[in-house]
C-alpha cells in the first residue's frame, strides 16, 4: 500500500462510467494492476468501466492515460476524453492520448466534441467483420443475424475479446446505427465512444450511412461525422456523478 490520499472524480458518457484522478498538480503515481482492479470493483472499490489517469505534458493541455477495469492499458476512449474535456474546462483543448492529439470542443448545451482523428481500416481474413484501429483495435459486425447475445455472438466475444473491442451493429437507416459493444479487459459497456468512431467508420467504407449520424447506444445517443480530411468527430454528454477521496 502507498498509504497516500488521491481526491477523484467519478464521471460517465451515456453511462459507460470512470474513476477520474487529476494528477496535473500531482506527482505522476505508478498504479499497480491489482491497485487498478481493485478501484474499478464495484463490491470492493468505487467501481468503473476505465481508471483514467491526467497528467500533465508540454505537448497539450493534458495527458490522459486509460486503464481497462482488469488493469490492462487501453489505447484511447472516447467518452472519457469528452469527460476530461469537460474537468479541464477549456472552450477548446489538445488531450494527449496514447501518443494521439486529440481536439475537443465545450458546446453551450453541455455537450461535448472530440476529433478523434483517422481511423485505420483493416480487412482481416481471421475475423468476421470490418477491423478497425481508432487508438484501439475493434472489431465491427454488421451481419444482422448477429447480435451480443445469440450463440454467433458469444462465439465472436469467446474468439476475438484479447485482442479487440467488438461492436454489434445495426444499420436502421442511412443516418442511424444501433450499437451494441464488448470492451476489451472491461466487458459489455453501456457505450463506447472510440466504438462508435470505428463503426461509423467502417459503415462509411461499406457506404451503408452518410456522413452525420446517430449513433444509439444501450445507455444514450452519440452523433459522429467526418470532417473534410476524414477526421472522425464526436458529440455526446459528459456527466459528472460525484468527487470522492481514495486510500492507497
């Protein structure tokens, strides 16, 4: 045990939840997975989808590192970014992610926008759907038959969830997706931002959508588009639970 006190912030986008340290004032803390696990329990700590960690850095206004619940590192998420956006407070802001720049924009209705920068589309002949890299790996399926939760489904979790996050989606119309997704080293969440970004992605590649569209997820809507140089943008809400203090 470190026997140190750290003030948090527990934070969620369309209810896929953080524990939030604000370290930027801080001397940086090295977390051990078992310390990670425990904060992200939901009997035995806080509980949360993603420990994310902001830190300062000379290259933005911020850093943030993501942490899955199980300890692994993840290599961005979307609706954590919109939440730190949101701490930070800066109209706009530069959040360093796993060596990616991405921008953010505070709207007047408390919604908020990030771009997510390119996505990295990859036809993989071992996977049953459209890879895609946006900071992390997805796997996307569009196969209607296909859901989270029918035997296909459980089989593509069991085969491919080491190595990717896997997004169920359904295409109800050419500006709307139904979005379903297991997260690598946390399991079903309520949303996923960087998900989202990589399914739209995908389903433009396969010119199933326009550009512009919702994306409705089990805990909320997001509205993602691409701008002029195929930067991925998304907008949805960052809600603020509550603050608390943690002992380690």
């Amino acid at each position: 045990m470190l026997d140190i006190q750290l003030n948090f912030f527990k934070m969620h986008g369309l209810g896929n939840d953080f524990v939030i340290i604000d370290l930027r004032n801080k001397a940086n803390i090295p977390l051990s997975k078992q310390q990670i696990q425990h904060i992200a329990s939901r009997n035995f700590g806080v509980g949360c989808d993603q420990l994310i960690l902001v830190q300062n850095t000379e290259k933005a206004d911020a850093e943030m590192l993501v942490f899955n619940a199980d300890g692994s590192a993840a290599g961005a998420c979307g609706n954590a970014t919109r939440c730190v956006a949101k701490l930070i407070g800066l109209p706009a802001a530069k959040i360093l992610v796993a060596g990616r720049m991405l921008s953010t924009k505070l709207h007047d209705n408390g919604e908020v926008s990030v771009n997510m920068g390119k996505a990295n589309i990859k036809n993989s002949p071992s996977a049953p759907g459209i890879c895609v890299e946006i900071g992390n790996q997805h796997l996307i399926i569009f196969d209607r038959n296909v859901t989270y939760d029918n035997e296909q489904g459980k089989e593509i979790i069991g085969k491919f969830a080491a190595d990717y996050n896997i997004s169920f989606a359904q295409i109800t119309s050419k500006k709307e997706i139904f979005l379903e997704v297991w997260e690598r080293g946390a399991g079903r969440t309520l949303a996923c931002g960087s998900g989202a970004c990589a399914t739209f992605a995908a389903a433009r590649k396969e010119n199933l959508v326009a550009n512009g569209v919702t994306i409705k997820l089990p805990g909320g809507s997001l509205h993602i588009s691409e701008n002029h140089d195929n930067e991925i943008i998304m907008t949805g809400s960052a809600t603020l639970v509550f603050t608390g203090e943690l002992k380690l």
